[in-house]
C-alpha cells in the first residue's frame, strides 16, 4: 500500500514528489508517456528564478527528478492506465499491475493541440510536428522553408528556434497580432527570417501521395483567399490539452477538461489533489506549476496527518 501516488514527471509532479519525499512519504512517482512533461520539449527555459543565464528544459527537470530522489522519491517509468478514485484505498492500474494507495496527486499536465485539417494526421512525423526544439535539426528540414501555425509563446519560441536551420520560417497566425509576451512578439517580429503571414489558417498539408510535407495551403480569414506557401515542414503551436481522460466523470473539470478543484489543490473527491498545467489554463508556467506542485504536496501530507490522528 503506498501512501502517495504522484502521475506525472513535469515541473508539478516532481516538486510534489520533493515535498512529499522531504515529509518521509516515500512517493511513488510516474513518469506517464512522456516522463519529464512538455518542459524537456522546449529549448532554454529563461524565466524559471535562479537561472541568471535561462536552463535547458531537460536540464531543469532531471535535476528536480535528482533532488525529490535524494529525499526517497520513487521514479518509475510506467503508465496510468486507470484509476478508481472512488474507492478506499485508491486502486490504480499501472501497466497492468493494480497498485492500491491513500492518496494521489493528479500532475498529469497537457499534449499538443492539433489543426484537424486533411493530410495533418497521415504526414506527422514526415514533415508535421509538434515540437520544433525536438525534431528542428533534423536533415529534411535543413535550409528549406519552413511554417510554424500560432501566435502564442510557443510559436514564437519554435519560430525562433527554426531560423536556426530553415532558409526562411513562416508563421502563419489567425489573426493580426501575437498573443506572446511582449518580448518574445518583438524578437520574432523583427527576425529577418521570419515572415507573419496575418489572418490566416492552415487549411491542408500536403502532399499525402509523396508521403512528406511539400507545401500547406492557406487560408486569408478575412478575403477567403487561398494561397499555397511550399516548405518541407509544418510545426503547429497551438496550445495544449489537459492530460485528464482518464478521471473524467468522477474528478470535476471544465469542458475542456481541465480538473477543477474545489479550493487550492484539493479536488471533489478526498484523498485526490490536482497540480500544473492539467488544472491551469490559465498561468501554464514551469515556475507556476512548480508551486501548485508544493501546495498539492502540503495538503496531501495534512490530509494524511489528519487521517493518522
Ligand atoms: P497559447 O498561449 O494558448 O497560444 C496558442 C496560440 O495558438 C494562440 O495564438 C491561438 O490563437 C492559436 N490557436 C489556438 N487554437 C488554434 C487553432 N485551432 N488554429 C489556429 N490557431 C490556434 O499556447 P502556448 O503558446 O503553447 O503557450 C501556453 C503557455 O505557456 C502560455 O502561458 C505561455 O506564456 C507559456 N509559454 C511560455 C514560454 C516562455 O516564456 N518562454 C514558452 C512557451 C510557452 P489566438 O491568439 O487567436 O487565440
């Protein structure tokens, strides 16, 4: 029986884990499908305090992963299959094995948002990707140009990051300014090789029967023009969506999935907490997700105390 469960490894799930390792609770913690979260798929993380000189995003977490492991975290690569909250103990489904615990905190976090537009699903991973600081270097995608979809941080953060090896990084955005904070907006508007291509859509990649990305098609939201823009990859950014399938109808959340709890970390159901980006859609930062981290790790342990007495 373990006495705290954490599911996620993400700037959430591993400062819970230091938390509740620290309060001799000896966490089982899971990695998930994608062990460290979205942070080890971005590049330098500049704004996470006491890293004067920005920290690489895999940097960042394996060194969290180290220090919840000093205190007795358990880190284990595997897989929330799933989990009934409702019953007490909690009993999970960890690939395949059913773990049984008295708590659990849900740090689940979010993936990709994808277009849903033809050619999309049947080229990812031959030119449509989601994560430019992952596959940016690769050879196919070298001096060609190349279209990154969104307006937000992560656009602008991928934008940035391909003119490294494109000859030329459209960025194709709905409407006519970027939602990005201030800084990051301007770099990537005055990079001389990035082209905004405003008001407009991605409408369909092309082209299926190559089996690669030759070109996307676009289209003016406010004209209804269409115009094709040739390149050898498509990296959308477009936001994300809360990990939470697994808990739907049982923990509240919104219609979009994201957990909804009823005060702090604490969710509808006792003995459960939420941390990160899988309840916040609003915040969604390394240092954010961190705290909520620590306050889901602080009512855990209270709520166990409180059951001990
Ligand atoms: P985001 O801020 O939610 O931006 C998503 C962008 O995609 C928006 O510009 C949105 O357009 C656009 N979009 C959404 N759905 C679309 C669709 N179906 N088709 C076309 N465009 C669509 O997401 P994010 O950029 O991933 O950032 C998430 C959070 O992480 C933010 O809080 C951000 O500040 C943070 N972040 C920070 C950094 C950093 O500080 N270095 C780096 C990355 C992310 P609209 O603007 O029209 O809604």
């Amino acid at each position: 029986m373990e006495k705290v469960v954490i599911v996620g490894t993400g700037c959430a799930g591993l400062t819970a884990a230091l938390y509740t390792a620290r309060a001799n609770l000896k966490p089982l913690v899971l990695t998930g499908r994608q062990p460290g979260g979205l942070l080890t798929t971005t590049s330098t993380v500049e704004n996470f305090p006491g890293f004067p000189e920005g920290v690489d995003g895999c940097e960042l977490v394996t060194r969290m992963q180290k220090q919840a492991e000093r205190f007795g975290a358990r880190v284990q690569f595997g897989t929330l299959e799933a989990a009934n909250v409702k019953e007490t103990p909690i009993h999970l489904t960890i690939d395949g094995e059913i773990v049984k615990t008295e708590t659990l905190i849900i740090a689940t976090g979010a993936s990709h948002k994808h277009l849903g537009v033809p050619g999309e699903h049947e080229l990812e991973n031959k030119g449509v990707t989601y994560c430019a600081t992952c596959d940016g270097a690769l050879p196919m995608f070298r001096n060609q140009p190349l279209v990154v979809v969104g307006g937000g941080d992560s656009a602008c953060e991928e934008a940035l990051y391909l003119t490294r090896f494109g000859s030329m990084v459209y960025l194709v955005h709905r409407r006519d300014s970027l939602r990005a904070s201030r800084i990051m907006a301007e770099r990537t508007i005055s990079h001389p090789k990035i082209t905004p291509v405003w008001d407009s859509a991605v409408t369909e990649v092309l082209d299926v029967k190559q089996d690669k990305v030759t070109s996307v098609r676009v289209k003016n939201l406010k004209t209804n023009a269409e115009s094709m823009i040739a390149c050898a990859g498509l990296f959308v950014a477009i936001g994300h969506v809360p990990s939470t399938d697994l808990f739907k109808g049982v923990i509240d959340m919104d219609e979009s999935g994201y957990i909804i709890p009823k005060k702090g970390p604490v969710t509808n159901v006792p003995g459960v907490f939420v941390a990160g980006d899988c309840s916040d859609r609003v915040y969604r930062q390394a240092i954010t997700a961190a705290g909520m981290g620590c306050a889901a790790a602080i009512d855990c342990e209270r709520f166990l105390g409180a059951e001990d007495k």
